[in-house]
C-alpha cells in the first residue's frame, strides 16, 4: 500500500521534502508480527509535481510505500487444506453403490450433499477472518474449483439414481410411445416394440458412465489441484516464520495426490482388464429372467405314443387356468351321472 503526501500551500520553494531512507525509518517501533500480516519493506519516494509553465517551482512530493505479506499458515490451515481433503473425499462418492438393498442410492446422495454443505460452511467460517477485496485473489478462485469439483458428482449421482428408478422400463416407453405430443408414429410403434430392448441398453449406458466417471474424476481433481498449486509463488510462500509448517503441509498435499494418482491407476489397469471379460456387464434386476420349471405337454406322436415337452411356466404361477378347472369339474359330474344311471336301470 501506499501513502502520498503533499503540499496544497506551499511549493518546493518553501517546502521541498527529501527522503531520508537511512534512519528516517525505526523498524522497531512498528508492528513487526501484526495479528495479520508480516512488515516486509518500507520505501520512502521524493518527488516533484508541476502544475503551472511558468518559473513557479512545482509541489514537493513524498510517497511512503509499505510492503505488507498476509500469514499464509493461518488459511493454509483453516481453508485450503480443509477443502482439499473434502474435495478428495467426494472421490470416493462414486464407488457407493446404487441398488434397492443399499437404500437405492440415497446414501449416496447424502454423502455427496453433506461435503459440498461442509465445503459451503468451511468457507463461511473462513470469511469472517478475510478482507473484502474488490481484486480476484487466488483463494476465491481455489474455493470456487472446490464447489465445482463436489458438485459434479451429485449430477452424475442424479443421473445414475434416475436410471436406475426408472431405467426406461417397458411402462415408461409404452406411456411415453402412447402419449400425442410424440409428431412420428414410426417412432412410437419402435418404442413400443423394443421396449425392453432400449430399457437394458439404458442401464448398460448408465453403468458404462459411472465406471467412466468412476476413474475419470480423480484425475480430474489431481490435474485442478495440480494446476492451482503450481500458480502458488512458493518463494514467498515460505518467508514466514511457520515455513515448517507449511512445508509438512505441503508434504501432506502432494502426498494425498500422488496416493489418489496410484488408486486410479491401479483400478484402471483393473478396469481395462476386466474390460475384456464379459461377465462384468451384468443385466439390470428387472431384466433378470425367472426360474423356469418343467411341466409335462402330453402330446402324441406320429406312432400315437405320449410324449411329454416341457411348457415354460413363471416361477410364482401356482394357480391352475380357469379352463382346466372347468374341464374337470365337467368330467367328473358327467362320471357320477353315469354311475347313477346304472344303479338306477332295472335288471
């Protein structure tokens, strides 16, 4: 910051102001540990202003220039790592899963919304101790990649959860096929008919896009957080009295990515192996086919002996066809007349 001092009254013929940078300044009387900043330098800068073209000589000019620099242990401490253990932890977001006999993904909502509220209160908190600036500073661009970076992973939570509820079943295609606003009726009557057909595709694609988001978002988080850090001035960074401290964090940072470098590239050598095995793409549960029993067909062959062919029933089909029923009670009243008929006939 600096300060300006000049003259109004009088010119430099009156008051002409020097600058004494040796001695003029007593370091000791100011305030060397502030309770927010640290005194770097003090410059004192003499000058002269003219307003005038003629002989008048100008207006002596003294300039105090203060070099002040923020602790950066306080919101390393209270901010930046906070939020980058948070945004870490989001990664793990996609690796919850999403079924019915898991609360159908409703935990994992709540885990993604509870880290961005915590980031969302984290920052609150840290902006009663900050300054209003009108400039851009590089904290406010860090915290506003954090609440990107944690946002991503409820959309992709959305969009997976929506799938899976509704997964484009075959009541969904056939009311969305049926309804007028649909202008093709081509389009309606192959909906209607590969119904199931585009509800397993569905799930297929939105299983292809949580492994893809699944391994694909840690790298995202490590290339920002990389990105962000590099822009830091590191030789400034350290001319504070807690350089240890801040060098353990920073040890602890790097740390942290390179561990979230290596589980992404261990699952996704995992990945790309089991990307040849098809048995990791499992169908959806509502796609699943039912147990199947055997039931004997008594049909006659060309020799007139009875051969049995098994009929496909459902696995909870315990009731027998109405028809049936009705064949049998008429076989069985036709049989009881008939024995009355004889025991009534006379010898």
């Amino acid at each position: 910051c600096s300060v300006r001092f000049e003259s109004w009254i009088h010119h430099a013929g009156f008051i002409d102001m020097v600058a004494m940078n040796s001695g003029a300044v007593d370091n000791d009387e100011l305030a060397q540990d502030g309770e927010d900043f640290k005194l770097i330098d003090v410059n004192l800068i003499a000058s002269k202003v003219d307003y005038s073209t003629d002989d008048t000589p100008g207006f002596s000019t003294m300039t105090l220039r203060l070099t002040i620099q923020r602790y950066a242990f306080s919101y390393v401490v209270h901010s930046v790592l906070p939020e980058i253990v948070l945004v870490c932890l989001c990664a793990l977001t996609p690796w919850l899963a999403v079924k019915p006999e898991h609360s159908g993904g409703g935990e994992r909502m709540a885990f993604a919304l509870s880290l961005l509220l915590t980031i969302f209160a984290n920052m609150l908190f840290a902006a009663d101790r900050r300054p209003l600036l009108k400039a851009d500073v590089w904290l406010d661009q860090f915290q506003s990649w954090c609440i990107a970076l944690s946002v991503l992973p409820i959309m992709e939570t959305a969009f997976i959860m929506w799938i899976h509820r509704h997964h484009l079943s075959t009541d969904v295609v056939k009311r969305i096929s049926s309804h007028k606003h649909v202008g093709l009726p081509r389009f309606r009557r192959d909906l209607s008919k590969n119904a199931d057909e585009v509800a397993q595709h569905a799930w297929e694609f939105a299983l292809a896009v949580d492994v893809a988001f699944r391994h694909c978002y840690p790298v995202l988080i490590l290339v920002v957080f990389s990105y962000k850090l590099s822009r830091v001035d590191l030789q400034n960074f350290f001319l504070t009295e807690s350089a240890a401290a801040l060098a353990a964090i920073t040890v602890v940072i790097n740390i942290v990515l390179l561990m979230i470098c290596f589980i992404v590239s261990v699952l996704l050598v995992v990945t790309l192996s089991r990307r040849f095995d098809l048995r990791w793409r499992r169908p959806h549960p509502a796609f699943e086919p039912d147990e199947e029993t055997a039931v004997p067909d008594e049909t006659s062959d060309e020799e007139g002996e009875t051969v049995g062919e098994p009929l496909e029933t459902p696995r909870y089909c315990g009731l027998t066809p109405a028809p049936v029923l009705m064949e049998e009670a008429e076989t069985k009243t036709s049989g009881a007349r008939e024995t009355v008929d004889e025991l009534e006939t006379p010898r």
